[in-house]
C-alpha cells in the first residue's frame, strides 16, 4: 500500500486528489511550507465534507519535508514559478526508490488568452535533474480541472502520463485509476512532458472562446 504526500497540498488541485485519493489509500499527507497551513487544511475538508470517517483516518497533515521524508508516491501541486525551486530546496530529503509525479501546468495569461510558457526543459525534466537517480518523475494530472475534482461530481476523463519507464507508469497508472472516472494514458517519455505542461492552456482558451465549463480531455478512439 502506498504512502501519497502532496506538495502544495493545502492548494486548489492538492486538496481535490487528497479527497479522493484518501478513499484509496490509508495515508495521504498534505503538504505545505507551514504545518499549521496543512492541519488547517485538513480541518476545513473534514468540515465541508462532512466529517467522512475515511477522510478522519486517512487523511494526514505535515511539511512538504515530512512528505518527501515519509511518503513512496510524492506529487507536486504548486505553481509552475516555485515548482522547481520547491524540489530543489527539499533535493537532499528525498530516500530513494520514489516517484514524483508533477501535476504542473506551465502556462501565462496575456491579455485573455493563455499561452504555455515554453522553457528549454519542461518543469519535468528540471525537477528529475534536482533528484537522486532512484526517484522516478512521471507527468499527469495537467488536464484536470481541480474544482470540478474537489466537488466528486461525475466525471470521465483521461489522463495523459509522461515517464521514463512502463514500471513506472504501472505505478501512476494504479494513483490514476484509483479516482473514479479517471483514465491513465501512457503518453511516452519525459522528453514529452513539455506537451501536458502546455495542454492546460489550450483547455483554458477554448472553454473561455466556447463558454465551457470546467474542460478536460476525453479521447475517442473510432
Ligand atoms: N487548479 C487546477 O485546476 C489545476 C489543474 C491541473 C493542474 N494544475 C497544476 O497544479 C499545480 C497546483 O495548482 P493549484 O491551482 O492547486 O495551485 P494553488 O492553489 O495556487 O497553489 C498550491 C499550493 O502551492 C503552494 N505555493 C504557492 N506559492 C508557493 C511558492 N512561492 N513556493 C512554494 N509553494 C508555494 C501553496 O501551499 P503552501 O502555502 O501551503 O505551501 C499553495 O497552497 C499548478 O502547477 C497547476 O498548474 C492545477
């Protein structure tokens, strides 16, 4: 069973997977830069959620140190201006034999429209240079809205995941599938992650030009 610890997880998208990872797993630990920020956190999902006994066991509240310190799954959920420098401040923490999964979305507003912010490496590839060579970063999440996550409407959508190897995929795949509703699709190497890092701001642009609500991504295959 694995331990989950979310970086950032006191934000929009780290509280979302918390409550539904917390269904799956015994222990989710939200992370924050402040421990009283997490425990915070906590406090307010167990209220809007109505006090679940689940969400009363499962769900944990600590530092993002304690989540790279304590958990084999790690998930960033912070802004792409401080994703790098986060991973880089917690570099020497890490214990081996992880994986970190970035949700990151790497995208600017200009005027009403959103455009990736392209950089030589992707927030990716950055992160696992910054890591020891035993944690596996794998890329998912990008595309899916975190509202529309923390409210547990019905939802179906997939999930495109970027990483270096099919035994790690396995493993985002088995967090992926865990939410109800959510397909994990094998999109190729990290040298791919650039791609899902600027698909949020295709998303964005045309639910604001078609009036869209809370947009995902659903492939067909005919
Ligand atoms: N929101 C979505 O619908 C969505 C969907 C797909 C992907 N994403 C991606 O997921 C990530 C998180 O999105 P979000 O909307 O949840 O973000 P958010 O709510 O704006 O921020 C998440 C957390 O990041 C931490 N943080 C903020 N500024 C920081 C800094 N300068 N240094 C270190 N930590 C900082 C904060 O945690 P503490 O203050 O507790 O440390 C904050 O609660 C982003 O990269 C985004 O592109 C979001």
């Amino acid at each position: 069973m694995h331990t989950i610890g979310l970086l950032g997880g006191t934000g929009d998208l780290g509280t979302a997977l918390a409550v539904h990872l917390a269904k799956k797993y015994d222990s989710v630990l939200i992370g924050s830069r402040s421990r009283e920020k997490a425990q915070a956190t906590v406090n307010q999902i167990l209220e809007e959620k109505g006090y679940r006994e689940y969400l009363k066991t499962h769900l944990k509240s600590g530092s993002n140190n304690d989540v790279v310190k304590n958990c084999d799954i790690i998930i960033v959920t912070v802004p792409h201006e401080s994703a790098v420098e986060t991973v880089k401040q917690l570099a020497q923490e890490f214990r081996g034999e992880q994986i970190l999964i970035s949700s990151v979305a790497a995208l600017s507003k200009i005027g009403d429209q959103f455009f990736p912010v392209r950089t030589q490496n992707s927030i990716s590839k950055q992160i696992q240079e910054l890591v020891p060579s035993s944690v596996n970063v794998a890329t998912a999440f990008q595309t899916i809205p975190a509202t529309m996550l923390y409210r547990e409407k019905e939802i179906s959508a997939d999930v495109p995941v970027a990483c270096n190897s099919l035994d790690v995929y396995r493993c985002v795949s088995e967090i992926v599938s865990s939410i109800n509703g959510l397909r994990p699709l094998y999109v190729g190497t990290l040298e791919l992650s650039s791609e899902l890092e600027g698909l949020t701001a295709l998303l964005l642009n045309i639910a604001v030009r078609n009036h869209l609500k809370s947009p995902t991504l659903k492939l067909h295959s005919f």
